[in-house]
C-alpha cells in the first residue's frame, strides 16, 4: 500500500520552496532536487511548486540567487585590496556552504537581482580604484576562477582538518620512497606533515600573490 503524504500545515510560499532546495542541494552536493522529491519534502503534491516556478531552470537561477546574497560586497572606506580579500574570503565561504553551486555561479542566462548587484558593485569598486574596463575585466576573472579553483580543489581533499592533512600526509610518507621521490618528500615532512598546518593557509598566500599583481599591472591595461 502506498502510503499517503501527510498534508502540509503551513502555507506554501515561494520563500519556503527556495530555502528547501537549496537545503536538499546541499545535502546532496548536487545541483536542482527533482520537483517529486522536493514536492515529497514539503509535503505537497509537485504541482503546487510550479504556482511559484514555473520550471526547474528558474528555480536553478533563485538558488544561484541566493548564494549570491551570501556573498559581502566589496566595501567602501578600506584600501580596495583590503575590500576584495574580504569579499572572496566570503565567496569562499559560501561556495564551501554550496559547494553544488560552485560550477553554476556564472552559468546563468537570466541572472537575479543580488547576483547583477554583486557584480556591478565588483566591477564599480575595480573602477573607482583606477582599472580601466579591460583591468577589471582580467581582475574579475582570474579572482573567480581562483577562489572557485581553489574551493573545488579543497573540497576535493580527502581530510578535512590540520589532523586529518597531518593523518594522510604521514600514511603516504610511510609507503614513499623518499630517496625517488626526494621532493615530495621534502614537501610532506616540511608542510603537510607538520602540526597544526592547514591547507587553507594556501588561500591567502594565493590571493596576496594575485591582488599584488593586480596592484602592479593595474595602470597598464588600457
């Protein structure tokens, strides 16, 4: 027998339908519910979720919308280097909490409301700080794919602790044959294998590396 789906108490709205599959995305690790499964979470039948999207794609914008408002604009008052740390430090925190959006952050063709605001205050806190149209172009560009680059790669890595790095960096430092692999070795004993060390440290050094060239090519684009 088939068992019934307990009626929904509460009034559906298109906030709640959002939020849950943002919440089933992340629990996943994948992109868009299907519409039956999201429907079975809320307790509805699917139809009732196509009164507030009409389709699976415009509810794939929204989620990008959403994790989009996750994310701090560059703000103003602070050095504008300053200000693009603070909001890829953030991006980064979002796409670790979304990490389903990670490939989809770019991709859509009807982009909302707080992922064009994003942007334009992007684009605008680059400009105000001397980058023609073309430097901030580059500067956005290769900001984003190292932040996306770089969350992907560390949500790939099988630890997920200073701990857990120093755990798996000494079992693969028992099986190495240090004396041909003399490097490697080196680089495991001096920083994967060292305690209290954390990949995302890497996040940071990458990112002075790129705002500082950023810095110094700035008025050379034109």
């Amino acid at each position: 027998m088939v068992q019934e789906r307990p009626p929904r108490r509460e009034p559906l709205t298109r906030t709640t339908v959002l939020h849950a599959a943002v919440a089933m995305a992340d629990e996943a690790g994948t992109g868009v519910p299907s519409m039956r499964n999201l429907a079975d979470r809320l307790g509805v039948k699917a139809m009732a979720l196509y009164h507030h999207f009409r389709n699976k794609d415009v509810l794939l914008d929204h989620m990008i919308d959403l994790v989009f408002s996750e994310v701090e604009l560059p703000p103003e008052g602070v050095d504008w280097q300053v200000a693009m740390r603070r909001r890829a430090v953030s991006m980064r925190g979002a796409l670790i909490r979304h990490p389903w959006a990670i490939g989809l952050m770019d991709s859509r063709t009807n982009p909302g409301h707080a992922t064009l605001r994003h942007h334009d205050a992007v684009i605008g806190r680059l400009r105000s700080e001397g980058f023609s149209i073309a430097g901030a172009a580059h500067a956005f560009s290769v900001l984003d794919s190292y932040i996306y680059g770089f969350t992907l790669q560390e949500l790939s890595l099988p630890f997920e602790s200073p701990a857990g790095l120093e755990g798996v960096a000494g079992s693969i430092l028992e099986e190495l044959p240090g004396d041909e692999f003399p490097h490697l070795a080196e680089m495991i004993v001096e920083r994967g294998g060292r305690p209290g060390y954390a990949y995302t440290e890497e996040f940071d050094v990458g990112l002075d590396l790129i705002l500082d060239g950023l810095r110094r090519q700035r008025e050379s684009w034109p």
